[in-house]
C-alpha cells in the first residue's frame, strides 16, 4: 500500500496512520524523525510513486537504553576499556561494597575480565545502561531522541 503523504505532517499522519501495525508503538518524536527520512528521500528520488512510507517504519526500532545494550550484548565487550574507565572515573555508580572489590582486584585483572567479573554489579546502575547505550549508539550512528530512546533507521 504506497500513501502519498509528502503533504503531510506528523499530526496529520498520526492521525491517519497511528494505529497501524507498523506505526503504533512508535513515540510522536520517532515518527517525526522517520518521515523526515522519507522526506529526504522523497527528495532524492525521480520516482516519487515508488516510495512507500511503511519499508521505513518496518525497518525502524525505537529501543530504550536498556534495550540496546540488551540487543547489542555480544558487541559490550569490545568496548571494556572504555566501560571500566568510566567506572573508575564514577561515571558508572556502583555500590561502595562493590568499589571496593573492583579497588581490590583492579589491577590484576583485564578491562574485559572486569567488565566479566563485575557485570551483574554493574546491570544495576542505571547509569550502567545509559553509558553503555550511548557508546554503542555512537557505534551505529543511532539518533537519541529527547524522549531518551533510541531510533533505530534501517530502510534507506
């Protein structure tokens, strides 16, 4: 089903479109930023007819901080440094009992064997998912939206 929306805007599409399938869970700031791409698109193209704005929303996540540290698990590793870097420096919060085994043990053992060791540690501070997230969103050029989510763009 191709819909011609080049005309309008995020409230009008929503209005039209919010409860489809593909659309529904998305936040009003996420379906801006989708169409924007369609837009770009649109603008890119000699073929208007061709583009459908559903490909975009079907390949499109919009995913928590917790959630793309959870999709993207096997990749945390690769950036052990960075992650018990931020620990040392608090940016990550642990509890004090748990600083003081990471203190005690830091020095003998690998970043990645520290993020191993103290990982189910570090899952329970928030920060832990909000650091992690953005480095991974850097990553993968991932937009953070205000709402604190993460978009996801994956058809154009």
């Amino acid at each position: 089903m191709t819909t011609g929306i080049s005309e309008l805007n995020t409230q009008d599409f929503i209005a039209g479109f919010g409860q489809h399938e593909l659309v529904k869970d998305f936040s009003v700031e996420a379906i801006n930023a989708i169409l924007s791409q369609y837009k770009r698109v649109q603008s890119e193209s000699n073929d208007l007819a061709s583009i459908a704005w559903e490909p975009l929303f079907n390949d499109a996540l919009e995913w928590d901080a917790s959630g793309v540290v959870y999709e993207l698990s096997s990749e945390v590793k690769e950036h052990a440094a960075e992650i018990i870097a931020m620990v040392r420096t608090a940016d990550i919060g642990i509890s004090a009992d748990t600083k003081e085994n990471f203190d005690g043990l830091e020095y003998d053992l690998s970043d990645e064997e520290l993020l191993q060791l103290f990982r189910s540690e570090l899952i329970k501070s928030p920060d832990y998912f909000n650091e992690v997230a953005a480095i991974l969103a850097r990553k993968h050029n991932f937009t953070k939206l205000d709402n604190g989510k993460y978009l996801i763009l994956g058809a154009y």
